[in-house]
C-alpha cells in the first residue's frame, strides 16, 4: 500500500502543478479537474506517512469545497429543497454526539485542577475573541464577513481540541473539562462578547442568540448525555432521575427566556423540547442498552462517522452559498484565520507558563484556545440571515484548525512534556 500512496502523491503534485500552470497562463477556468483530482489523490497521499495520515479528512474536505467552489449550483438547492435547511439539524447531531461521549465526571474536573480550569476558560473567552476583533479591524474585509471572524472567536472550545491534546501527549481531563465549560457558558458569554466586539459591524440580537444556542448546543448535548445514562452501564437510578430533572430545569429556563422575549406557546414548546431531548434519548439508549448490550464502540463509529459526514456537508454548503465573496476576499479570509488559529496556539500555552501551569497543561489550552466550535458558529451565522458572509469564516476556519492542530500535535508527540500532571489517557465516560 506503500506504493500505491507514494504514487498518489506524486500524481497529486503532477496534477496540482499542472492546476497551476493553467491559471497563470489565462485558463483558469479549466482548472476545476486537475485542482479536484490533484485534491483527491493528496487525501490518498498523505496516508504514506503515520505523522500525516490524520490530514486525510482535511484534505477530503477540502476536495469537497474544491467542488462547491466550481460548481455552486450543486450544494444550494435540490428541487425545492435548500440545502442550508440541513444545517441545524446537521449540527444537532454533532453535538448530540458530544453529549453522548460525554458523562457528568468530566465537569467533575474543575475539583481535580481548578487553577487549570479557570486559566483555561478564562483565556480562551479573552484570547481568542480580542484576536478576532484586532484581525477584524485591520484587514480589508466587508463588515459581514469581518463579523464572521469575531463570531469564531466567542465561539466555545470545539471537540477535536480534545482528540489533539490526547495526540500530543497532554492534560486530557483537563481538556475534555476546558470544552465542557466553555460549551456550558456560551449561551450568555458568546452573544455577550459578539454584541460588543461586533455590534458597531452588524446588528446582533443578544436574547435571540441565547435561544439558538440552547438550541444548537445546550439541548443536543444534554440529550446526548442522557443517552449516555441509559446506553451504557454504570449510573445509578438516583444519578439518572437527578439528571432528568435538571436537564428539565434547563428546558424550562430556556422557555422561561423566550417567554420574557415574548412567546406565546411556553407549555407547547416546553412538551415538545422534553420530548425531543429527554424522551427519545432516554428511549434511544434503553433500546441501545438491550439490543447491542451497551457497546460503546459501536455507537462512537456510528456518531464518528455522522459528525464528519455532518460537518463536511456544512462546510461545503456554506461555501456554495458564499462563492463569490470567497472570490474576491478568499486569500485575505484564510490568512486572517490562519493568524486567529495560530495566535490562538501561542498566546494560550505562553499564558499558561506564566502562571506557573505545566508542560502537559499548558499544551491542552493551547488547543483549547486555538480551537473553536466552527459548526456553532456557521449555525449562529444561518440563524442571523448572513451565511453567505459572516458565515465564511467559521467555514475557513474548521478545516484550517484541523490541519494546524493536526501538526502541532503531531510535533508535540515527539517530544514528551517534561513533567506530567495528570496522566495523558483519555476520559472514560
């Protein structure tokens, strides 16, 4: 097999090359083959090496946005049907799958390393949101797309963070308890930080936020945590009925804010919110639990494969729909991201060894502060009317923190941090 990624490799180069040859001389437009194909062969490629086989999803992704930048017509609407609708569900399954991966010990992790925790959090709600609006003011952008990169920065820590830090021989716990907070505090934090870092570039309805978030984060994941409770062993009844009646407290607190704001139909969207993120997950993972025994691995490839195939979809449908604005501020959009995600990475682990944290954790909030939830942040942006712009940056951004993380990580696992907190083993859930 060593042969046959050797040769996509250097086909993928010829192909690449020949891509560039085309557009130089004038014949851009007959470049979409050898830049799709060369694309396609690199996915190939990199699987020759162990340190690049974990690029093969990125560049996958970027052979399908390689196609939605040729042939929009294709990922904005099929009949009647437009694609963007797939969206927040798409996302809702991501995030279910999160919950689901996910049990109560790991917010449990702020007991186990509080000052980790707080610099972590803290820094990454400071960070990433003032290197958005500096990289907003200062680079040549429409206020929309510009917007767009503020929003990625109020956006919580994304999971692949966690997979990262696990790579690169960090603080794990201390991770998976990073995202889970910064996740649980979104809801107030991030339209809080986007209506004053962002409200003098484009409007933003803070309490309108605050639903959507509930509704693209907060319930999937508590659905996904439930059916955690009953798909696998080990809860108690008693922690399972408590977790019941907060996740409900959490849907009337949601209603309760939408009722301020003014809705009219409190008791029905309360019925409808327990039945979609209480009832079917506590169903679900009974039925799981009886008919697969609770294995675990069986439903992490399922969820595993939805998420990529969910966030490669997002990804490709947002760039559809904002193809000519990527046209025209394309290069400038990757280069503001790429210094958003890296700066992300430095300041965070640098802050961290200032205050006295470890190797092994200051390694973790890097990735936790570098990192963020694109897939929230490209739903915020549907949400607001404005996926086509501001919802560019977050479709730059994931696959970008992706490739970055990837290879950071990968540096990082070659030389092991000098002492070790906590060990680097991944959160049992």
């Amino acid at each position: 097999m060593k042969k046959v990624f050797t040769f996509a490799l250097i086909l993928s180069g010829l192909s690449l090359l020949l891509a560039l040859g085309l557009f130089l001389t004038g014949s851009g437009s007959h470049t979409a083959l050898p830049v799709i194909g060369g694309l396609f062969l690199l996915a190939i490629g990199v699987r020759r090496s162990p340190a690049t086989t974990s690029l093969t999803y990125t560049v996958l992704i970027l052979t399908a946005v390689s196609v939605a930048m040729y042939q929009p017509q294709w990922f904005i609407r099929w009949g009647n049907f437009e694609l963007k609708r797939l969206i927040i569900p798409l996302l809702q399954i991501i995030m279910f799958g999160m919950g689901s991966q996910s049990s109560l010990e790991d917010f449990a992790g702020i007991a186990k390393n509080p000052k980790g925790v707080l610099v972590g959090i803290t820094s990454h709600y400071l960070i990433m949101p003032s290197i958005g609006f500096l990289l907003a003011v200062t680079f040549p952008l429409p206020p929309e797309i510009a917007t767009g990169i503020i929003l990625v920065g109020c956006s919580p820590s994304g999971l692949a963070s966690n997979v990262m830090a696990y790579i690169a021989r960090a603080n794990v716990p201390l991770s998976v308890t990073v995202t889970a907070f910064s996740t649980l505090l979104s809801p107030l934090l991030t339209p809080a930080l986007l209506q004053l870092l962002a409200g003098a570039f484009l409007p933003v309805d803070f309490w309108k936020m605050v639903m959507e978030i509930f509704n693209i984060t907060i319930l999937p994941i508590v659905a996904g945590l439930l059916f955690n409770a009953l798909a696998y062993p080990g809860q108690s009844r008693r922690s399972i009925a408590i977790q019941i009646a907060v996740y409900f407290g959490i849907i009337l607190l949601k209603n309760a804010i939408a009722l301020v704001e003014g809705s009219t139909d409190f008791a029905e969207t309360v019925g409808w919110n327990a039945f979609w993120f209480i009832g079917m997950p506590l169903l679900g993972g009974w039925l799981f639990q009886r008919w697969a025994g609770g294995r675990r691995e069986i439903m992490d490839s399922i969820l595993s494969t939805l998420s990529m195939v969910g966030i490669t979809t997002i990804i490709v449908v947002i760039t559809a729909a904002g193809q000519q604005s990527l046209l025209q501020v394309g290069l400038v959009l990757v280069l503001a991201c790429f210094l958003h995600n890296t700066l992300g990475y430095f300041l965070g682990y640098w802050c961290c060894r200032l205050v006295g944290l470890s190797e092994q954790s200051s390694r973790s909030v890097a990735f936790e502060v570098g990192m963020q939830n694109a897939g929230m942040a490209s739903g915020l942006a549907l949400q607001m009317g404005q996926l086509a712009t501001t919802g560019l940056a977050p479709a730059v951004f994931g696959p970008l923190m992706n490739t970055t993380g990837s290879m950071l990580a990968n540096w990082w696992r070659s030389k092991p941090p000098q002492s070790e907190e906590v060990p680097a083993e991944p959160v049992s859930s």
